[in-house]
C-alpha cells in the first residue's frame, strides 16, 4: 500500500506540472513581456501571486517555465536515450579491445560532472533552448550507455540467447526479441530518474545565466532574479523554488513506482 501510495503521488505532482506547461502553450494570464503591473506586488485579484521587479505576472513566468522544465527534460531524455541507448547496444556487441576501449571512453566522460559539461557545450554553442537541451543530453547519453552496455551483456551471457546465436538467428532479431525486451524495463526507471536531474541541470544553467535567454522565464532564472528581493519579495523566490522539488519528487516517486512494476521480485514483497 506504501508503494501504491507513492507511486499514485508521483503521478499525481507530475500531471499537475505537465497540465500546467501544457495550458501555457494556449493561455497565460498576461503576455510574457508585459509590464504594466507594480514592481514588486504582492499576490493579490490582479496578480494571483504578485509581480516581479519589473513589474512581470509571475504566476504567467511561472507557467512558462514549467513548459521549459518539460521541453528541457523530455528533450534532453530523448537525446541521451537513443545516443546512450546506441553507444551501450554497440558496446554490448562489439569484441573485447572495442568493448574496452568505448569503456574507457564513458568513464571518461562520466568523470566529467553533468553541469561542467553541460556549460561547456552551451558555451561553445551559445545560450539558447536548444543549446541547453542538447548540452544536457549529451551529459546523460554516457550514464545511459553504460547502463545498456552493462544490461546488454547480462542478457547475452542468458543461456537462452546464446542458444539462438547457435541456431543461426540474425543479431538484429536477437536484439528485437531478446535484447530490448529484457533492458528496456530498467533503462525506464534509469530515464526517469534522468528526467528530474535534467529539469535540475536546466535550472542551474539559468541560474548561472546559460540557459534559454530571456523573455524566456526558466525556474532557475526567477530565482538567479530574486535572490535581490527575497527579504521584500519573498514569493518570487519561493514559489519556483517549490516548483522545482515539486516536479523532481514527482518524477522520483513516479521511477520508484516504476521499478516496482518492472521487477516482480518488489512486486512479490509488497
């Protein structure tokens, strides 16, 4: 019942952030660039939770920063998924001097921290969207290669396959039917959990003032903005603080669910 419980929670935080991206694509409460209200209002009829210092709605900045969070982290997850996912399939399969060698290499890259790399990717390609999700993606691609690479070689050495490798069956139907359908439950939970450090990359780099440029309104952005005012202002800092532990414990709660669903030996013990 505790796992059910987490599980239905997880769902149920991460619906609420994608229902509110998803209305901030068709409806905001005022245009993104708009000025017209006080500096530095307190939540009150006109603006639910008050203004910025520039006198921005910042339940609409808000709002379009939960579209971000969702864009950076389906996007970045997506990247790291079919770079990762390919890199370990190709590891998985290769001869022991490639095996070692592309090893090697992810070791490398993992040793690199994700914001570091992530910073240098975006310095090179310039701060924008795009730059971050592909800087995150990258990032993750090496965590995700060498999950498959280490899910790949457990499944080979399965009595099972190696039968079907001596009955002559092609390695593309080994991999279609032996291969994926065995890695693809773990390498879900991994993805998710990626998710959520990816929505934390995204706001780190536009904390440090390298993630999508303005009148984009990242999460991390409006609190790198806030820090100024959180004596006079406090919601402007809290309220995308919130957001945040909102949707990275939903997705969390959400992979543990998962990983119950996936392993039937958690699934015996509830």
């Amino acid at each position: 019942m505790r796992r059910r419980v987490f599980l239905v929670t997880g769902i149920v935080l991460v619906a609420l952030v994608l229902a509110v991206a998803l209305v901030s694509l068709f409806w905001t409460p005022f245009p993104a660039a708009d000025t017209t209200g006080g500096r530095l209002e307190g939540p009150g009829a006109h603006h639910l939770l008050g203004t910025d210092k520039l006198g921005r709605d910042l339940l609409t900045r808000l709002m379009i920063g939960a579209r971000i969070a969702v864009a950076v982290g389906l996007g970045a997850v997506a990247l790291g998924a079919v770079l990762g996912g390919l890199a370990g399939l190709l590891a998985g399969f290769a001869n022991r001097w490639l095996d070692d060698t592309l090893a090697a290499l992810l070791d490398i890259l993992i040793a690199f921290p994700t914001l570091l790399l992530a910073m240098l990717v975006v310095a090179a390609r310039g701060a924008s969207l795009a730059s971050a999700i592909v800087a995150i993606g990258l990032a993750m691609s090496a965590i995700v290669a060498r999950l498959t690479r280490v899910l790949v070689k457990r499944v080979l050495a399965m009595d099972y396959v190696t039968a079907a490798r001596t009955s002559g069956v092609s390695w593309p139907r080994i991999v279609t039917a032996h291969v994926l359908p065995n890695i693809w439950p773990t390498l879900a939970v991994n993805l998710a959990l990626q998710f959520g450090l990816a929505v934390l990359a995204e706001a780190s780099l536009s904390y440090l003032g390298l993630g999508p440029p303005p009148p984009n309104a990242s999460w991390g952005r409006l609190l790198q903005e806030a820090q100024s005012t959180v004596l006079t202002a406090p919601t402007g800092a809290i309220a995308p603080g919130v957001l945040l532990v909102v949707l990275v414990v939903g997705v969390n709660l959400l992979a543990d669910g998962l990983r119950d669903v996936a392993d039937p030996t958690r699934r015996g013990h509830r």
